[in-house]
C-alpha cells in the first residue's frame, strides 16, 4: 500500500487542475455506485473512454485518494457514533430507576463492544455475574 501511495503522490501534482477535476467527478460517480453507462452519460464519454480512463494511472490514483478519504470520513463517523452508543449505554447501567434487565443488558453490550481477543471476535459475557453485580448493588441502595 505504500508503493501506491508513494506512486500516487509523484504522479497526481502533475496532473493539471482541469484533468484532475474531471477525474475527481467521474470517479465520485463509480464511489457513489453509479453504474459505468450512469457515469459514461454524465461524463459525456464512450463506455470505452471510460474503460481507457479506468486503466490510466493516474486515473486510478484520483479514484484511490478519493476512495482513501470516503472510507477515512466512515470510520470517523462510525467512532463518533459508538463513542455515543457507549456513552447511553454506560448512562443506562447507572441509571437505577431502569429495569434491571435493560441494565444488564446495556452492561452487556458496553462489554462486548470493549473486550475482545487475538481474533477481534468478542467473548461472550456471563450474564449471571452481571445480575450478582447488580443485585448486590441495588440491595446496598435500598438498605441506605
């Protein structure tokens, strides 16, 4: 992956800003999952320009470093959004007038999405032990 981007970063200054436009747009239109006849009729391009252009590379390289920042904005996105899905998550296991079972299942899920192992896959939680947990706590509540 680095011999590509070391690749792309020689050969897309040189490209000028026109050509590099048009690139940009045609090959935003194939990220977006325009079929190849959608972005040869936007482009105003034969299917085979098209195919030409898709062999180029520097072609290839516009349509990497666009792809490159697509999948970049996803994932921050995605952290934004779990980083928010843990923060309601961890707001509903101290929330003490929820139902017990929301709390453990919440409690569940905020230890799936932080415990995982070698593999990335995420060992399953012992739900018993949350229930001891819990109990023990809302006893020592009430007693208060």
């Amino acid at each position: 992956m680095r011999n590509d981007l070391q690749r792309n970063e020689t050969l897309q200054p040189s490209l000028p800003e026109k050509t590099r436009a048009r690139y940009e747009q045609l090959a935003g239109l194939l990220l977006l999952g325009g079929s190849l006849a959608e972005v040869c009729r936007y482009g105003g391009i034969s299917r085979t320009s098209l195919y030409r252009l898709m062999r180029r590379d520097d072609f290839k390289a516009v349509l990497s470093e666009l792809r490159g920042h697509a999948l970049a904005a996803v994932r921050a996105n995605l952290a934004a959004a779990a980083s928010d899905a843990v923060d309601l998550l961890s707001a509903t296991v101290r929330d003490t007038a929820a139902p017990l079972a929301l709390r453990l299942r919440a409690a569940a899920l905020v230890i799936q999405a932080t415990v995982t192992d070698e593999t990335n896959t995420r060992p399953p939680v012992d739900h018993r032990h949350l229930h001891a947990h819990f109990n023990h706590k809302e006893n020592d509540h009430v007693q208060h």
